[in-house]
C-alpha cells in the first residue's frame, strides 16, 4: 500500500491542503504581504479583497482536499504499473491543488471586477 503512488501521493497532498487550509481559516494573514496568505495580483488589489480571498482560499483548500483524500481507493482500484500510477496520481494532484485557485481568482473577479 505505501508503494502504490495512487495512495502515497494523494493521501500526503490532500492531508497537506487540509491543514494549510485549517492554519490559514484560523491565523489568515491580519494584512497584504507577499510572504503569507493566498497572494495574487487580484487578492492584493485591496485590503477588503484580501480579506474575503483568505478566508475563502482557505475553505477551498479544505474542501479540495477532502475531495481529492475520497481518490485513494483509485489504488486498490488500478493496478498499472509505477510509471501510470504517478502519471495519474500527479495529474490528480495537480488538478486538485490548482482547482481551489482558479474557484478563488473566479470568485474574486465577481466580486471586485463588478463593482467597477
């Protein structure tokens, strides 16, 4: 089971975006900086877009992961060999690490790139 990279890598991955996701929801950023949060030229536009992009980059993050933690039985599931099973895992990875991004940015478009 720990050598199967369709259970090793989503269980890691997803487990990592869930306790950043909880860190950042309970000690988000108190203002703009380019060290910590979730930082993007539209997020850092202003501080009231900062805020609302921290608290739902943050729940996001959580929700994802959660998603992308119920892909594991995928290991069970499919046996291919090494070389398929990180083809797969990391494609899964990298679309379930990117999805709570772009929910983010669209998010924050409706919301401050409207008001104009």
């Amino acid at each position: 089971m720990f050598e199967n990279a369709l259970f090793v890598i989503p269980v890691t991955t997803s487990l990592i975006c869930i306790g950043t996701g909880y860190y950042m929801l309970k000690k988000p950023p108190k203002s703009i900086n380019h060290f910590y949060g979730y930082r993007t030229n539209r997020s850092m536009k202003s501080e009231e877009a900062w805020k609302f992009s921290q608290k739902y980059a943050a729940k996001s993050m959580i929700k994802w992961g959660f998603y992308y933690l119920l892909t594991t039985p995928l290991a069970f599931i499919i046996e291919p060999n090494l070389m398929w099973e990180i083809s797969i895992a990391l494609g899964l990875m990298f679309l379930f690490v990117f999805i709570p991004i772009f929910k983010t940015e669209r998010a924050l478009k409706q919301k401050f790139d409207e008001k104009k």
